[in-house]
C-alpha cells in the first residue's frame, strides 16, 4: 500500500491568507478558504491560525467529528509531518500568569464542603471565555438567579419521632435503578473547562451510579462517550433536533443501538439565548471579523455554540412526536417544558415523561423556575389521574440535596444538575465531580433523616410549605447591573 506522502509544516504556512487559508487539526491540513465566510464564530478566529496548527483552539469547541461530517472530502489536504511545524511561542499575557498563580493558591478538593464551592473555585481558575460560557445566562440573567431563589421559598414541615436509623435514597428513573434522584443533565463544550471533557463527568457518574445525559453539543463525540461508560452504567442521549431530519434519524438510531436509554428531546431552544457575559468575554479574546461595524445581526455571544448550533430547527413542533416515536423504541422525554398545558399535551402524545426546565436560564430571561412549574402541574396531573402516565423530572439551579428532597416532595422523579459538575470538573477534574456527588449523598442522607423520612416513597407535598413559592415578591437582586452593564466592566473595553 503506497505510503501516503505527508505535507510539511512550510508547505501548510504557505496558505495562511483569508483567499488562501489551510489550518491543521489533529496532525491533518483542511482548506477552509471557502468555508471562512460561513464561520458563525466569524472567520478571524480562523485566520488567527491559518497556515498553522489550530488544534488547541478547535478542540473545546467542536466535536471531533465536526471536519468530517461538514468539511468537503476535496478540502482535507492530508496528514501533516508535525515534526516540521514550527510551534509559535505563545507568550503568556498577565492576565494568564495571574490566573496561573490563582491555580497555584486554590483551595484544597477537601475545603470544597457543599456545591456551591467549586462554583467560587472555578470562577478563580477557569479561562474566562469557558467560565462566560458555562456561567452565563439570558439578558439579565434574572431566570438564572429565580432557579436558585425559589427554592428558598420553600419550606419544610418535617415529622418527628420517627425511626429513621436506615434511610433509602435510591430509586428509579425511567426504569433505571439509581442510586440518589440526580442525573448529570446535558451541557455542551466539556472540553472548555477540562482537557478530556465529557468523559470525566461519565466516569464519575459511573463510580456513583448516577445517570449521564449526552449533550448533543458535546466536546466529545458520542462514541467516545459511551465508551468512556463503565460495563451496566445507564446514559441517555439529549437532542437537539437538526433541520435536516436524516442526520437526527442517523443520530437517534446510533444511540439506541449503542443502548441509549432515553431520548431527551430539548424543546425550548428554537433558537440559542443570547448571553451577554459569554458576548462580552468572546470580545476580549477574539472578536469575529463580523463585529466590526458590520451591522450584521450577528451575536457573537454564540460564537463558539453557533458555531455547532446553527443546524437547530426552529419548526420542530408537536407534529413532529410521531415521526420520532416511529424511529425509536426509547422512551422519549420533552426537555425544557415550562408550563402544565404542555405537560398535558405531552400526555396526549404518549411521551414517557418531561423535564421542567428553563435551560438553566440560558434561554428565555423570566421564565419561571422548574421547581415552580413543578408545584403548578402536579396538583393538576393527580386531580386529573395522569400523575402516574409521565415521569416528571426538573432541573436549574439544584445545589443542595434539600432542593432535590424540595422537587421530590413536590412529585419530580428525579432532578437533572448542570453547573455544579461543569466547575467541579474544571476546577479539580474526576475527583472533583466524584466529591460533589458524594456530597450531595451525605446531605441527602442527612436532610432524608432530619425531614422524617425513610424513602422516597415517603417524600410527600405534605412535608414542604409552598405558600410563598409562587409569590415572586421582589424580583432577584439584580447582580448584573452592579457588575456586568458598565460597558468598561471587562479589561479589554477599558484599553481601547
Ligand atoms: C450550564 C449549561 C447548560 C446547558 C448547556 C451548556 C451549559 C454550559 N447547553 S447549551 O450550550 O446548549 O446551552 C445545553 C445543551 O447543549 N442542551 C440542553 O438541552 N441543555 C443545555 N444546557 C441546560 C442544562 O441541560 C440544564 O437545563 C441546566 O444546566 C440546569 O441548570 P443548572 O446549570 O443550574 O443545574
């Protein structure tokens, strides 16, 4: 078989314009000249690397598989001699050397006592553009701080005098035998905060047996994912449907077979938030050509995700149920339903269940919380005999095993945690996410005890007081406006 000759680094350099750009990813050149335009991350973010090795930069943001699946076959130019590559050397800004020597001070995994924690340690550590990706939220970001807030609304009426020498936390989720009700919900670009991504956070939830939710925008690419699993772990697959029906038919049936065991079908992103915090760290780094006076309706805040997401439809509908029904024999679970009527709709449909969930605030600001949609549809579904028809999960902004004991008191099956296990696993990788999870089991342990409760069985609405759940009173302080609207909040602005 003839060896296939390999390009040279000086032969890559020499196309390092915008009419004649090659990059190299993974030891392999691609020609995206044609494609610089359509970048929705911009093409200046490409060019800053053209004629050189762009792996680095390429690889948070995009699924391995991303060059094959949409780069044309005539593009891809070849394996590259990487020992011809001149490495250019990155001089370290300031800014990097402090965030180095922050890294050096960090607290000890031990001193991180409940989730909360590594949210502080992460916002220290991380690189700022992933801490603005993972941290932020729509607009105002109000939703993001009501997911937290009403859980405080809520109060426990716990029994006294109860045996509770053995307590039982385990339970099941969607016929899946688990052993606390949370399951690591889907969150895109793990490769942001941790070099192997999404993999840490599946081999954590395999030591703790707790459910992994695919992401669809995963760093990873999904078969690496399920082999990262351990031999009887349980993943379920969440999904952003593509315009394009063939490739999400093609992604559905790969998951099933690889043993999905769930379809979780996000419903409430036609179209991605827009992020302000993420926006304005983008444009400190690397602004897209786009920004410049173009006028263009382009928010650059979703640079990195649009760049991945602009195959999102925005037609999906109820009509399309049946059609997924008849590609799949996984249960299918709506993710993002914000209101009983469409719990009921999804009834209707024959959907094994739903996720109450407002993206966590990523997508409409002043969406209500799940914990409050929660509160709103299970009276209904129970008054109407259907409470048993439809698993109910939430999620957004869970932090302490009360709010999971809160959201299981109040009829969810189980809750989905996001953020938590993104900064555990970027500010101190495997062993930080495995910490966080043990810790939600000893709280859980704790508060199951302190509430009078021996099993989930026994968690009924009985034991919470909802009175000021649905009284938004005053709205959340809004943290933004101290922080985030002086436009010379970020360095970058000051300089110019
Ligand atoms: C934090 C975070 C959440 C994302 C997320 C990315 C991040 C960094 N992304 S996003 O890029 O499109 O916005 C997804 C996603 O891929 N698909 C999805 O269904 N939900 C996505 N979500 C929402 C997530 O599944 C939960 O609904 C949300 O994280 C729960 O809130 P907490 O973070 O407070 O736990």
């Amino acid at each position: 078989m003839t060896k296939v000759t390999e390009l040279t680094g000086v032969e890559v350099a020499k196309h390092k314009s915008a009419d004649d750009c090659w990059v190299i990813v993974h030891g392999r050149a691609y020609d995206v000249t044609e494609f610089l335009p359509e970048h929705p991350g911009g093409s200046k973010i490409i060019l800053k690397y053209a004629g050189k090795d762009a792996t680095e930069e390429f690889d948070p943001i995009h699924p391995p598989d991303t060059l094959d699946k949409y780069l044309p076959k005539d593009k891809h130019k070849g394996p590259v001699d990487m020992s011809t590559v001149v490495v250019e050397k990155q001089e370290v800004l300031p800014e990097e050397q402090e965030r180095m020597k922050r890294i050096e001070e960090m607290p000890l995994l031990e001193q991180c006592y409940n989730l909360l924690d590594f949210e502080g340690v992460a916002k220290r550590v991380m690189k700022k553009t992933a801490w603005g990706y993972y941290s932020s939220a729509a607009d105002d970001e109000i939703t993001l701080r009501e997911n937290q807030n009403a859980f405080q609304r809520i109060w426990f009426r716990p029994k006294v005098l109860v045996n509770v020498e053995k307590v039982d936390f385990t339970t099941t989720m969607l016929g899946t035998k688990v052993d606390i009700p949370f399951y690591v919900t889907a969150t895109a670009l793990g490769k942001l905060g941790h070099i192997e991504g999404e993999v840490v956070l599946t081999r954590a939830a395999a030591k703790h047996n707790v459910i992994q939710m695919i992401p669809t925008l995963a760093s990873c690419s999904f078969d690496e994912i399920m082999d990262a699993a351990g031999t009887d772990q349980v993943q379920w697959l969440q999904l952003y449907v593509n315009k394009d029906r063939a490739i999400t038919k093609k992604i559905v049936e790969h998951a099933e077979k690889r043993g999905c065991k769930g379809l979780f079908i996000t419903v409430d992103a036609p179209q991605l938030g827009r992020r302000e915090k993420d926006m304005r760290l983008k444009f400190t780094d690397e602004g897209s050509n786009v920004q410049k006076g173009s006028g263009e309706k382009t928010d650059n805040s979703q640079g990195a995700a649009r760049a991945i997401s602009s195959f999102i439809d925005p037609a999906l509908s109820w009509d399309d149920i049946p059609w997924f029904k008849s590609i799949t024999k996984m249960p299918i679970i709506l993710k993002g339903v914000q209101r009983v009527e469409d719990v009921l709709r999804a009834v209707e449909v024959g959907c094994a269940g739903v996720v109450l969930s407002n993206h966590g605030g990523r997508q409409l600001d002043f969406a209500r919380s799940g914990i409050e949609v929660l509160a709103e549809t299970m009276p209904v579904l129970k008054k109407m005999g259907l409470d048993k028809k439809i698993e109910v999960y939430i999620d957004g902004g869970v932090r302490r095993a009360t709010d999971i004991i809160k959201a299981l008191c109040l009829g969810a099956k189980g809750v989905g945690i996001g953020r938590p296990f993104l900064y555990a696993m970027s500010a101190y990788g495997q062993d930080g996410v495995e910490r966080a999870m043990q810790l939600l089991k000893d709280e859980m342990e704790m508060n199951m005890r302190l509430i009078g409760a021996r099993t989930i069985e026994e968690l009924n609405e009985g034991m919470v007081d909802v009175r000021g759940l649905f009284n938004h009173g005053v709205g959340p302080t809004n943290h933004l406006a101290e922080r985030v609207y002086d436009p010379l909040a970020s360095p970058a602005q000051r300089e110019r």
